[in-house]
C-alpha cells in the first residue's frame, strides 16, 4: 500500500505539471480540464486512501480528550 500510494502521488504530481505545460503551451481549455481531473482525482481518491493507510489500526480513543487521557496527562506531570 505505501509503494502504491507513492506512486500515486507522483503520477498525480507528473500529471499537474503535465497540465501546467499542456495549458501554457498547447490549448488552454484542455490544460484546465486536465489540471481539474488531477485535483478531483488528488482529492476524491488520493486522500481517502492515504487517510485509511495512516489511520488503520489505530485507536480514535487515544487521540481524544477524555476523563482518562486527562488523568493520564496529570499523572505524568
């Protein structure tokens, strides 16, 4: 999964700069069109995958202030 979404990111960073040169260059519509897929694409699938790779395993209790974790935080003072 983390070589996979390492080369996702560079596709997706090669198809951005792609569509910069393709827009300044060659046809401006079509730039657009592709610099917009690259950010939907970036956002819609990119990053829920990277959230689920990073967030698989581990508790939501853990990160969260409750009366424990605050007992816990006095504690260690």
């Amino acid at each position: 999964m983390k070589r996979f979404l390492k080369l996702f990111f560079l596709a997706l960073i090669s198809t951005l700069i792609y569509g910069i040169y393709y827009k300044t260059e060659v046809n401006f519509a079509a730039g657009e069109r592709i610099i917009g897929f690259t950010v939907l694409c970036g956002a819609f699938v990119f990053m829920p995958l990277f959230l689920y790779h990073r967030w698989n395993g581990k508790q939501l209790k853990d990160y969260t202030l409750s009366e424990e974790n605050l007992k816990k935080m006095r504690e260690e003072k």
